[in-house]
C-alpha cells in the first residue's frame, strides 16, 4: 500500500498556489452553523381550517359590536346641512349666483331654517363646496411653504411654483399661489329667531386649525415691529382678494399668514367634494343645549362664486362625537365584515368538522 | 485584449533570446511585444465613471430608469426627480461601488505580481528588475517555489538531465508535478555566464489560449556552424502561474509577456447563461410596461375629455401659467401623457433588479456552505461559480451524465488481466503468505514465461506515470514505501501498481532511459524514445523503446475497439473472449499490443516523427498519422481488467432524480457492455427496461449500415408510438409508466443520425431519432467524443418546450457538455480540474447532485418566483390607488402617496422582508425534500411563474388596490375624523392608504412565510416599526430642503384619529382575508393529496425495496 494514488496527500502537502485565477485551494470545512446550513431554529406556522377558522369567527364576534357601536355613535350625531349655492330660483341666494369678486356692496342673502332636535355638545360649523378641485395638481402646488412660514426673503421673491400668482403690479404677491388667491370669502353668520327676534349665535373663530399648523408651520414674517402691515411691506394682495393679508382679522394671534380661516384653507382637501371647519359653537352652560330646537335664520355675505364651474355651497352644522363627525361608513362597513367572517367561520367550521372527522380516521391505519 | 489581437494570433513569431541578433549581418530590429504587464483589472481611475456608468446603463432596466428620471427633470412631472433618481442612483451607487471594490482588488492583485522582483540576466549578470519589465527575449531566472513570471522556453535547469517539475495548481487545479524538458542542446549552459554565450532563435505560434497545446522551433546558433534546429512543445514551455518545484533554479526566455501569456488568455470569463427565470421576469415586465402605458392613455385621454369642458379645464381658481397656455395641445398631451407614464412608473419596480441579484448573490453561499456536500476525502465542499442559475437547479429536466468518475469512482483498481487468454487474476487477501519475488499470483492455466514478461513489461514500459520521491526525485531510495506515482490518469496508476504485483516495478525515468525492476529484483533500462500519449479520439497511446540489448520495441495499449483492428486477427479471439467478459462485468479494460521494429524501420520513423515535431502546426496531427501508420500488424499479448467502482449512494441518487421527473442519460466514451452494466448497478436500467440498441453491432455490415440504422429508428418509433399513447393522460413526467424504455446508440452510429452521408430524408430521421429519445426513460451513449456529448445536449435543448438541461462531469472531455447545458456542474474529481473550473457549480461527488436540486435548486427556484410575483404584486397595490386618484383629481397627475413615500416604499419599507424571506424561506424542510424526490415534480415547467399564478398575483394585487383606495374613498366622504372635528387633508387621504399598503404588503409576506426565523420576526416587525418611526420623523420636522412641508404632522394627526384606525384595521383585514381562507383551502386539499401519497408510496417502497435483490441476481448472472 505504500504507492497509492491519494490526492489528499498532494494538496496537503503543496497547498496550491495563491493564483489570480482563485477559486482553487480552498479547502477550509464549512462551518457548522445553524445558519449556514439553514437550520436556524424556526417557528413553522401552517395555517390550518382548525386555525383559521374559529379565529374568524372570533374576528366576526368582535367586529360586529365594534361596528354596532360605531353605527350607533355615528347615528347620534346631529348633522344639519343647507345648500346655500341658489341654483333654485327660489332660494334667497339666487340673485347672488352669479356674483363676482369684487361686486359691492356684497351681495347678502338670508336662510331660515329649523332645527327639529336640539343640539347638545358642542357644535361645529363646517362650510362644504362640491366639484372644487382642490387636489388638482396644479392647485396643490401653488404654494409657497417658506413663504408662509415667515421667511423674509420668500416673502418678496415668491416661488416659481406660485404662478401665474405669485406676483401682481410688479409686486411680490402675500400669500401667493392658486390656494391663497382662491381663499374662501363668504360670511356666515348664525342667528337664533326666538319669537322674532334674532339673537345671534357665538361663532367662535379660533380653534378650526390644526395647532401645528398655526404654531410652527404658519408664521407671520419677522421684523422689529410687531407691526404687519410694516411686515408685509412690499407686497400686494392676492387678486382676488379684497384685502390684503395683514387685514384679515382684527386680533393680532389671527392675523396675517396665522389667520386660522386661511390656515384651515390652505390644507387641500382629498377630494373634489369637502367640507371645511368654519366656526365652533361652544356649549355655555350644562342646562340648555348649545343649539335648540327652533327656528335659525342664516345670513351669508355671499361673496365666492361658484356657479362658474357647476360647484355647490353648503354650511353644515354637526355635532362630533370620539371618532369625528357623521360617518355611516365605518358602522357599515365593520358590521358587514364582521357578519360575513362570522357567517363564514360557522360555516366553514361546520364542514371543517366534517372532513377533519374524516381526516383523522384516514390517519390511524397509517 | 491589449496587444493580442485576433489577427496577431496567426503566423508565428520570432524571439531573440537575449536579444542578440543571430549573425552580425542581420540588424538586429526591436520587435514590439507587448510588455509584462498584467491587466486583469477593467477600469482606471479615470475611466472608472464613463465606462462604468456606460456598462451599467446598457442594462435595459437601469436604462429604462435613467429615461424616466431624464423625462422627470426635463418635463414638469407630479413627482420630483429625486423620488425615481433616488432609488435610481442608489442602485447605481452600489453596483459602482461593488464594481469599483472588485476592481480595486484586482489592481491590488495586478500590483503585487507585477512589482514583484524577478531576476534577468543581462551581460553575464543577473540584474533585478520588477516583473513587468521583463521583455520577450530576455532570459530569466526562477528559483524553487517561485512561479513563472511569464511564459518561459525552459532552457537549462541546475539538474544536468535538464529537467525541471512543476505544479500547475493555480492554472488548472491539478495539483501533481508535472516534468517539463530543455531542448538537449542547451541542457548544459547551467551559470549565467553560459547562458549569456546562447544565440538562438526562437519561432513559435502566436499566443493561444490552450494551456496545452505549443508548438514551436528553436534555432541555436553556433559559430561558424550551421544553425540547429530543435522543436518544442508544451513540455518545453513553461506557463507564467505555474510554480516550479524540486529543482533548484531554472533559465528560461521569455516568449509570451504580459496579457498574452496563456494564463491571462485563460482569464476571459465564460460566457453568460440566463436562467429561464429571468425570461419569466422579462415576460412580467412585458405585461406590467402595457398596463403602464394603457393607465397613461387611459388617464390622458380621459383628462383631455374631462378638459373640454371648459370649467375643468381652467376655473377661476386655478388658472393656468401663460407658458402652459401657449404650449400647442398635441406637446402638451404628449408632456402629460409622460407625466402619468412617471406617476406610475413605480409598477415597475427599480429595486426588483438590486434585490433579485442580492438574494442570488447572499443565496449562493448556502451552497457552498453546505456541510452535507464537503467530502471529508478530498476536504472540499460545493463550489459556486455563477450565482445566476441558482434557480435553475430546481428546474431541470435531463440530466447528462458522465459514468468515469462522475458515476464511478475513478479510483482504479487492478483487478485481473489476461496474456494470450490466460487469465490471471489475485486476490487482495491471499497476499499473505506469499514471497515477494514470485507474486501472489493465482494462476487459471498460464501463458508462456516469456510472454508474461513482455506483458508486464508493456505494462511498466507504456505509460506516463512519474514517481514522486520522500523528498528528492533523482537517486534511488531503497526504502520504496515513500514513493508515490503520479499521473494524470488513474488508470495508469492502476496498471503500473498492477504490474508491480506481479513483479515487475517501474523505478522511474533517469534522462531518458525508463528502469524497470524484473522479477529477479534485476534493474532493466530502457531507452525511451517517442511516445505519443493517449488522447481520447485515438483512443490508445504508444511508446518506442530501446532495449539495452539494442532491440527497438513499441507498444501500445489502448481500448480493444482501436487495438483489434491493429493486431493480427488469429491472436484476437481468445483475448477478446476476457476482454468482452469483463466489461460485462462493468471493469474497464485494455488491450496491450506489442511490434518489434527493425533498425531501419525505426530509423524511418524517427526521421519522420523528428520532422513531424519540428513542425509548427498540426504538429499533434501529423505525429498521430505517422504513429497511425506504425501501429499495424501489432501482436496482441493480452488485455487487463480495471475496476472503476461506483460512486457511493450513485444508484439512489440516480433513482431519486427519476423518481423527481428528470430524465436521467449517460454520456461516455467507455464501451458499450461496461456502460451498460453501470447503468444496471446505478439502477438507471432496471431489469424490465426494455433496451432499444443502435450501436454497431446492431447495424452489422458496414455497407448497408445507413438502410439499417433507419429501418430500426422506424422500427423503434413504432413501438412507442404504440406503447405510449395509452398513458397521454397521464402526467408528462410520470414516474409510473408501464413500460420503461431505455435506449442505447454508441458515437459511430450517433455521427450516422447526425452526420448522415446523402442529406436525403436525414432531417427526419433526426426527429425520428429525437422522438425515441425523448420517449425514452433513460438513455446510454456510449463511446462519445467530447464534441458528441455536447451535441447530444444541444440537441435535447434545442427541442420543442426548451427543456432545462443539465450536464454533470469530471474530466476534460465533459467541458464541452458542461458548457453547452443551462446548467453544468462539475466534479471536483481525479482528472484534474477543468470540468471544475468550466462549471457553474462544482461538486465532490455525484451523490451531492441529489440534495443540490432536490433541496437547494427547489428551494431557491420557490424563493426567486415567490420574490418576482410578490415583487410584483406589492407595486401593483401601490401604484393602483394612485391611478384611481386620478379620476377624482380631475386627471392632474396629482400624487396621492408624498414624494418620500414614493421614494422609500421599494428600498426602505417593503424590501428587507422579502429579501430575507427570499434567503431563509423553507416552504418544505429540507430533510423532507431531500428525501421525497416526487416534490421537486410540483415546481417544475417553471410552475410558479407561469401565466396562472401570476394573473392569480395580479388579481390579488388588484384587489388589494381597490380595496385600499376605495375604503379610504368611503372613510372621507366626511373628512373631519379627529374629535375635535378639524379635518384631514389628500396628504391624510395618501397617508392613510399608504399606510394600509404598507402594512397589509409586509402582512402578507408574513403569512406566507413558513419558516419564521429571528431574521424574518426581526426584519418584518422592524420594517413595520421603521415606517412608523420614519412618518414621525418625516413629519416632525420643517426641512428646510423641502419647497413644500406636505406632510408636517401628517402622520401624527392620523394617529391621534380612532376613525382612522378602525379603518386601518378593517381594510388590512379585508385585503388579506380572501388570502388567508384561499391558504386554508389549499393545505386542506393539499393535505389529503399527501395522505392518497402516502399510501401510494407505501406500496412504491415496497416494491422499491426489491430491486437491489433483483439486480443482484442479475449481477450475479452475468459473473459466470
């Protein structure tokens, strides 16, 4: 046995060469790791009838009265809306349809209507518009953020993306842009008709806006003076607006680019039909509710068009409850769910029962 | 590449050793060879950028990419470069940097050899220069354990007989020494000094790639003499890569420098094999680029109609700048038109590319970390060369084997020979007792004394073999245990130990006389003078020896179908009685054959073999023709019988790779009746395998061999026409068929099919052919050229479906199949490396084959398709929504996702988890799939990836998109979702699908994944948890870089919203429920096909355990 033909002696005894071509000489065992060899230790799920099953069932046990309590929450909730476009030729706001920017005096024109319940907690006054594409590409842009966030150099020299409104008479344009230019401008106010007399309603202005949004997004521009109308020197108004921005309200913490109607407006909204928060009505006392029932009148100081492009006006008022306003949607939708995982899983259940009886008796002769 | 150019490479060129002009009337001319550099290395620092960037851009995706990035900062678009030119360039960046760092190694690499310091003799001196220096011509230097700075003429060597060893390690992987030879004449110029007196000249080729193929002339000028010329071939040459060993320095004159050296010819990578899944992706990508430019129409024609009323088109709110204004209608649908096309580009997704190739890359290493495939004797496990074709394993079809070390061991074993029908023939284990000097020998009647002798003597006389001392080659050692014989062929290892047993011992070459040691422990010399090594077409090899007696003397030793033709006939029957026994037995054998040559006989033949070897070109050729014409009217002396045994657990792997549906052929050059008794051991034929045989001996006559040849195709054709028709319902690759047939055609009669001699009809014959072997279960190819095995694989590849070929062997004749084939895999076996080398992936033994497809080709074939699909799927559900925004944004190409959402989705929030299931998914546990072949059936035909299942992804996909968006649609018919009754904007609306998409897309990976390691809980739960964290980061902060703050606070409003999680709780439920009940459905189904299985494989074990037992008794038969 002493010549044998043993290549292991050979490669032992001259390791091979450190060539360029590589990929000769390697001759190290690989490591006996879980995870070189792929036996990492594994939870190994199979999803099975047996598991499956009865756990929709207890999806459906609990999506349903989920659902029912959201059903039943969102029912509760007091929503009054009015259509206050005019399209009718009998509604008040006919002979505003076709108003325009600048017509004056304004155009105003007075809804009554009656609440049939009261309106317990606190309410919101919302203003919706229908078919205003505000998620239009065009329109989301047409903003300039630095701009709004006090930056004096944005300030004057607006960005490209504001076009064609970032600039009027040669003048840097505050707020510019499509969305501040469109700013919604009509006036409501609510009043309270109590044997004849209207007794108007609170409207609180302040606390429709995100607080972020008013703290830190939204700035007045900075200076030495707490002046705004120093501040916003050098600027114009946006065209359409009758005012420029530093007029906007008459507190000083709601006026200028934290103006919280403006605020409220510049988030676009998701789709071409929206509603937006316009006024809060705080509940007073623990006795009377905050809106009773009764006879309302609404005066709108109609100022924004919208006939132009088929669009509609609406003022809501609403009560909110833990998951925001009327929604029937999500009761629905859970409710449905939960019954069909429900339905499926004592179906399922009952024919698994079957073939798994079956199955276990197959099992045994093996 | 640099200076070897395609037209350079033929002619010849001269070399001036030393650079000294032959005669002072020739001026000597610098000639222009290029220099020693070496290059592997692809870039600059320079042209690194351009020419990186130019190869990664000629990929059609990047490319596609890069348009779409171009058409991003060109045309005003919805969504910001960055958001495609981010993952763009990320992708980019790595590929480079991967590139660069790869690059940079191999300049490192290319740095060291080319700095390192070699010694020159220049003037009688030797002079130290750095390697690249080194010119063609200049003599050089090497000592012990250096390798060759370039490829060297070998000269002179410290050893008088001018001999030098050398390994080839590095260059080939073999691993033995092989003895390299100076040209006689120069054998003596041992000192610097010497050498520098040379004047020679040196012609030879043009460098070539093939490492053993050199020819050339030296022409040595003496003074005032004629010039001598010698030749040279590649025992002359030595290979820059190779390392000298055993000898204590050597001189040798560079010929080829630099890039032109063979090694550095060797360097060009193999060409690229594309996987059958790629096509599978590029056909997806076909489908997915339609429905991206039918979204695009569909959204620009509907936008134009949607603007014609003019209220859509421009309200007073929302006017349009006067450069929109002017810009005419048909640019501007054509800009909108690629808007959408960049809104929705994201269906194809960027980082599918990135990810499919990390997963191929990380996955390749599992098999080369396997455990299971190192083999403890060789102390190597699986290689891999190409991580391209890892799925592919789980694909493949037929497999094409070779039997000689692939099937069989290749370890040889001298079991018996037979001199003039004799038959000898020891056992191992009757050794002892016996004296030394008379052998062990069990004798079955015996030849005469002298003839036994020739024999043995032909056995130690007729071979390559070379001895490898303790410790020094030259002198003789008397302590004989520390030999070991080296050669490129087992066999011949065998054979020499053979002989040895019988009493005559090879001792080794000294110059060139060949010592024998005769039974009467006397040393014999003999004068070696030509030998013509074996080669697989000529199928023998020869040797012309002298005798000290002055007796010339040729033998030849070849396979019984190239030797009988050459002897005279009357002495073939009785050898041929043993020679066709044996094989039956499945041993390999030779016959040995023997010319005594008359002393002009010889003296014609040296001069024409010396002229043959002088030649330039077709050197081996014309040696071959004259060796031809010498090797006629032999006298046979006798034939030996070499044992290859089988390959541990061959048999079942062969076995499980049926029982997997593949299509098992043999392809060897051995003869027909050891094949086939291999097939029989390896269970490739079983005993009621009918066999359909087209080999000559079935053709007969030589005349109407063609007429013959096509009645039994017919004939055959016919008879599983028949046979087959009847089990056409049945699955294509049933592994239960009636009636198993297995063919054997042998290489003559294949040439016939393939090469027919009239062309007429011969194309149908062919098909005819083809049908038969496709029909057939197994198929046997015996005595197949190299060329012929890659032909059969072209062949099958090429038929209809494009079957997944793979070709699996050892040698060097299998480089040609193993190349052609999709997949070719090499055995890390005895004869040598190159099957190895030329292979995708490289195995030990050909047992490993079984866990390499069965486990690691199924496993990484479900991982890739399952990526692709869900790939697929995830940007499918991402980019719906969006396009069903666009029907309520007036068709603005209004993004509804933020940019950074946009940007991350693919490289951030959805890619490790599937990267991770796609490295660790066990669908099946390996054990099981190892050990239940009937799995990998369930895969094949690309069945993950066919139309079914990838309309069946595209509709959950679909699905999962309307649900997304249409839900957060009903969620927003009154916005004001906060208690506090402020209302969410479109980025809430995006947020809020987004989020959903996110979550329900990594959901259902989880629920797909079967095998939950750490890694998947830690990458799926930490995506999810790094999206959370990310959109409160992204949202909590006012970037400064951002021209708008989109999605300040955002996400945390979305939070504080119960609405909005009851939504998201809903929606992820409803979108992953028709999956989870399908899932169920199918395990149930599933589960009772396993247990129909089981009993049904009950009763195959049964029935399988019997077959050992009956192919005993056959082996048994055949014995007697």
């Amino acid at each position: 046995m002493a010549v044998n033909y043993n290549a292991k002696e050979e490669a032992d005894g001259h390791p091979s060469g450190v060539g360029a071509s590589g990929g000769a000489g390697k001759s190290r065992k690989p490591d006996n790791t879980a995870f070189k060899q792929q036996r990492l230790p594994a939870w190994q799920p199979i999803l099975t009838a047996g598991t499956v099953l009865p756990a929709f069932f207890i999806i459906g046990l609990i999506f349903i009265p989920i659902g029912i309590g959201i059903f039943v929450t969102s029912n509760n909730i007091r929503e009054y809306e009015i259509d206050y476009t005019g399209t009718d030729s009998s509604s008040p706001c006919n002979k505003c349809l076709n108003v325009s920017w600048n017509s004056t005096p304004p155009c105003t024109c007075t809804i009554n209507f009656t609440l049939n319940q009261p309106f317990e907690t606190n309410v919101f006054m919302y203003y919706g518009l229908s078919n205003f594409y505000q998620n239009h590409r065009r329109y989301v842009k047409s903003r300039d953020d630095s701009q709004l966030n006090g930056d004096n150099s944005s300030l004057l020299h607006p960005s490209k993306e504001c076009e064609p409104y970032s600039t009027s008479e040669n003048k840097p344009i505050a707020p510019c842009g499509a969305i501040a230019n469109s700013m919604f401008n009509d006036t409501l106010e609510l009043f309270r008709i109590d044997n004849e007399t209207r007794i108007p309603i609170t409207l609180n202005k302040k606390g429709i806006a995100w607080w972020t949004d008013k703290n830190v997004k939204f700035r007045n521009p900075s200076g030495n003076t707490n002046n705004l109308t120093a501040l916003f020197q050098g600027t114009t108004k946006p065209v359409n607006w009758p005012k420029p921005v530093y007029m906007l309200d008459s507190e000083a913490d709601n006026n200028g680019f934290i103006n919280e109607d403006f605020i409220v407006w510049m988030r676009t909204a998701a789709l071409p039909t929206f509603r937006k928060l316009y006024r809060l009505i705080e509940r007073k006392n623990n006795l009377q509710p905050t809106l009773q029932a009764g006879k309302y009148s609404l005066d709108i100081t109609y100022n924004y068009p919208v006939h132009s492009f088929d669009g509609r006006k609406r003022m809501i008022l609403s009560t909110i409850s833990w998951m925001g306003g009327k929604n029937p949607f999500l009761g629905i939708a859970y409710i449905t769910v939960g019954s069909i995982c429900f339905f499926l899983g004592v179906v399922l259940l009952v024919i698994h029962h079957k073939y798994g009886n079956r199955n276990t008796s197959a099992d045994i002769p093996n | 590449k640099l200076c070897a150019g395609e037209e350079k490479r033929v002619g010849t060129r001269t070399v001036f050793v030393g650079h000294r002009p032959v005669s002072e009337t020739d001026a000597y001319v610098e000639q222009k060879f290029c220099d020693n550099r070496i290059v592997s290395s692809k870039y600059t620092v320079w042209n690194f950028l351009p020419k990186n960037l130019f190869e990664q851009f000629r990929r059609i995706a990047n490319f596609y990419f890069l348009i779409i990035f171009l058409v991003q900062v060109i045309v005003d678009t919805p969504t910001s470069p960055v958001t495609s030119g981010l993952p763009l360039f990320f992708v980019i960046i790595v590929t480079a940097i991967k590139q660069g760092y790869e690059d940079w190694l191999r300049h490192r690499a290319d740095k060291e050899v080319n700095k390192s310091s070699v010694f020159i003799v220049e003037n009688a001196k030797q002079v130290k220069k750095h390697s690249e220096k080194i010119k063609v011509g200049d003599i050089v230097e090497v000592k012990a354990d250096e390798t060759f700075p370039c490829d060297l003429i070998f000269l002179a060597s410290s050893n008088d007989d001018g001999i030098c060893y050398v390994t080839t390690a590095s260059l080939d992987g073999e691993s033995n020494f092989k003895t390299h030879y100076a040209v006689r004449d120069t054998t003596g110029l041992q000192t610097d000094d010497d050498i520098d007196s040379l004047t020679a000249t040196i012609e030879c080729e043009q460098p070539q790639p093939d490492l053993y193929k050199f020819v050339g002339r030296i022409n040595i000028y003496r003074s005032n003499q004629e010039p001598v010329a010698r030749s040279l071939g590649p025992e002359n040459l030595l290979l820059k890569g190779s390392t000298l060993k055993n000898t204590k320095k050597i001189y040798g004159v560079a010929v080829y420098t630099g890039m032109e050296t063979k090694m550095a010819l060797n360097y060009q990578g193999k060409s690229q094999k594309r996987s059958a899944v790629e096509k599978s992706i590029n056909a997806f990508l076909v489908v997915y680029l339609c429905i991206l430019v039918s979204k695009a129409t569909v959204c620009t024609t509907l936008k134009y109609i949607w603007q014609s009323n003019p209220f859509n088109d421009e309200p007073w709110y929302n006017q349009k700048t006067i450069k929109e204004r002017d810009t005419f209608k048909i640019l501007r649908m054509f800009t909108d038109f690629l808007s959408f096309m960049v809104l929705f580009n994201f269906i194809i997704p960027v980082s599918m590319y990135v990810t499919v190739e990390m997963q191929k890359f990380l996955g390749s290493f599992f098999i080369a970390w396997d455990k299971e495939m190192y083999d403890e004797e060789i102390k190597e496990g699986a290689l891999v060369n190409t991580s391209d074709l890892n799925e592919e394993l789980g694909q493949v079809e037929y497999v094409f084997t070779d039997k000689t070390g692939t099937l069989t061991e290749n370890s040889m074993k001298f079991i018996e020979c037979c001199i003039d029908g004799h038959k000898y023939k020891d056992g191992i284990s009757e050794v002892d007792g016996f004296s030394h000097t008379d052998g062990p020998l069990r004798y079955y009647g015996k030849a005469e004394k002298c003839r036994e002798e020739l024999f043995l003597r032909a056995l130690c006389l007729c071979h390559t073999v070379q001895i490898k001392g303790g410790d020094n080659v030259d002198g003789l050692r008397v302590n004989q245990e520390c030999w070991t014989y080296i050669s490129s062929s087992p066999d011949e290892i065998a054979l020499v130990k053979g002989a040895k047993k019988y009493g005559f011992t090879f001792l080794g070459h000294e110059a060139d006389y060949m010592k024998v040691q005769n039974q009467k422990n006397e040393i014999e010399k003999y004068q070696l003078l030509h030998v013509l090594n074996f080669d697989p077409v000529r199928r023998r090899m020869s040797v012309i020896v002298k005798t000290s007696t002055g007796i010339f003397l040729l033998f030849c030793k070849g396979a019984d179908s190239s030797i009988f033709p050459r002897v005279q006939q009357d002495e073939i029957q009785q050898t041929k009685v043993h020679v066709e026994r044996n094989a039956m037995d499945g041993y390999r054998t030779l016959c040995v054959a023997f010319k005594e040559l008359t002393q002009e006989d010889y003296k014609k033949i040296n001069d024409q073999l010396s002229e043959a070897k002088m030649a330039l070109q077709d050197r081996e050729e014309k040696m071959a023709r004259i060796f031809d014409d010498i090797e006629a009217d032999m006298h046979l002396i006798g034939a030996t019988a070499v044992e290859d045994r089988l390959q541990e657990h061959a048999a079942e792997t062969i076995e499980a790779l049926q029982t997997a549906g593949m299509k098992v052929w043999v392809l060897t050059g051995d003869k027909m009746e050891t094949a086939k008794s291999t097939c029989y051991a390896s269970r490739l034929f079983q005993t009621n395998t009918e066999l359909l045989e087209l080999t000559t001996k079935t053709m007969g006559d030589s005349d109407r061999k063609e007429e013959r040849l096509h009645e039994l195709l017919l004939e055959y054709h016919k008879k599983l026409l028949q046979d087959f028709p009847k089990n056409s319902g049945k699955l294509k690759r049933s592994w239960t068929v009636s009636q198993e047939y297995g063919l054997i055609i042998d290489g003559s009669t294949l040439s016939l099919i393939l090469n027919p001699s009239q062309d007429s009809s011969s194309s149908n014959y062919k098909s005819i052919f083809l049908q038969i072997c496709l029909k057939c279960t197994s198929v046997l190819c015996c005595r197949m050229a190299p060329l012929q095995k890659a032909q059969i694989v072209r062949m099958v590849k090429n038929t209809k479906g494009n079957p997944i070929t793979l070709s699996i062997g050892d040698g060097a004749n299998d480089v040609s199949m193993i190349l052609e084939a999709h997949v070719g895999i090499g055995i890390k076996g005895k004869e040598g490396r190159q099957a190895a080398r030329n292979s995708d992936y490289a195995v030990p033994k050909f047992k490993h084959l079984r866990k390499l497809l069965l486990a690691h080709g199924h496993l990484y074939y479900v991982r890739i398709a399952h990526l692709v699909q869900y790939f697929f799927y995830k940007n499918l559900c991402f980019i719906l929504p969006q396009f069903l925004y666009q029907f309520f944004c007036g068709f603005s190409q209004q993004p509804l996702y933020d940019a950074a959402y946009l940007t991350m989705y693919n490289i951030c929030f959805t890619s490790l988890p599937i990267l991770a299931y796609s490295l660790l998914e066990q669908h099946i546990n390996i054990e099981t799939l190892t050990s239940d072949p009937r799995l990998y059936m369930k895969i094949s035909d690309n069945a993950m990836l066919q139309w079914k299942p990838f309309l069946y992804w595209t509709f959950l996909g679909s699905f999962e998109g309307l649900v997304f968006f249409f839900g957060v649609y009903f969620l927003f018919q009154n916005s004001s979702l906060e208690h506090n009754g402020k209302v969410f904007g479109n980025w809430t609306f995006g947020t809020i699908v987004f989020t959903v998409l996110v979550f329900t897309v990594t959901l259902k990976l989880a629920l797909d994944t079967r095998f939950w390691t750490w890694m998947n809980h830690f990458v799926i739960w930490g995506s999810l948890a790094f999206y959370v964290f990310f959109s409160f980061f992204w949202g909590g902060i006012i970037w400064p870089f951002l021209k708008q703050q989109r999605m300040y606070f955002v996400f945390a409003h979305m939070v504080t919203s119960v609405s909005t999680w009851l939504a998201i709780v809903l929606l992820i439920f409803i979108s992953l429920s028709p999956e989870i009940l399908l899932v169920v459905f199918k395990n149930k189904v599933q589960r009772r096909k396993k247990l129909s299985n089981r009993k049904a494989s009950d009763s195959l074990s049964s029935r399988r355990s019997v077959r050992p037992l009956l192919l005993r008794t056959f082996s048994d038969e055949s014995n007697v």
